[in-house]
C-alpha cells in the first residue's frame, strides 16, 4: 500500500485495514454502515459545491463486464476531487450516511469507493442486497 495514503476517519482507517489483512470484511461492512459517504452529484446550479435542488443526479458508470450500473461514493470530498475532474456537472455533491444511500437509492447497483484510489473497494449489487438485508 501507498505510503502516501493517511486515513482521515475512521471509514478509511478500517478500509485502509481491511485491504492490509488487519481488520474482517465484516468490521469493514460495521463500519460502512455507520459512516458518512460523500456522493458526487450532477447539478447545473452549484454554489460553492453544494446541491441547491433535490432532483440532483448521482454519479454512476457502467460496468464493463456487466454492463451493470455502479454508483461512484467517496470516504470524503476530498477524495473525490481528482476523479470528478473527468465528469464535467459532479465538482459538488452531497455527505450523507451510507444507510441514507442505500435506503433512497435501493441496492440495485454496484458501488465504487474511492475509485480511481488505492484504497477504495467495489461492492457488487449481490452484495449490497446482502448487507441490506443483514441490516433489516
């Protein structure tokens, strides 16, 4: 791993761990579920970075194997900052509680933490099906 790399919260710090072999996947899935994720968002009216509308739309790609779509999530802002640089309209976006995500936007997706980073990780949407239904 990346020397360069220095956890700013407790998400990426377990992240961080669970990619070295010192923490479970499942302390890392503990940890999601009661963190905050930063999701980039495309509005045509930013202030400052922030939303002003509730019809935003989040960042998603396709995946290439599945053609499946897969939602783009960051441990924080400013991790995002070099990748949304090549998706004009997603500079601004929204922190929110990962359950918050899961509970609006439902777990037919993928997602993508960090992407782009080396250390971020991608759920499938089997996956999150799971978790959500571990959480009910």
């Amino acid at each position: 791993m990346s020397q360069d790399f220095q956890p700013g919260n407790d998400l990426e710090r377990v992240l961080l761990d669970t990619q070295e072999g010192r923490a479970t996947p499942q302390q890392f899935i503990d940890t999601l579920m009661a963190s905050e994720v930063f999701m980039p968002v495309y509005e045509k009216h930013q202030i400052g970075g922030f939303v002003t509308s509730h019809k935003a739309q989040p960042l998603t790609l396709q995946d290439e194997d599945s053609g499946s779509e897969v939602l783009v999530l960051f441990t924080g802002p400013e991790r995002a900052k070099a990748f949304v640089r090549d998706y004009p309209g997603y500079e601004g976006g929204l922190v929110a509680e990962f359950t918050w995500v899961l509970e609006r936007l439902g777990v037919g997706f993928g997602i993508s933490l960090n992407p782009g980073l080396e250390v971020g990780i991608d759920l499938e949407a089997q996956t999150l099906q799971q978790i959500a239904a571990a959480k009910n």
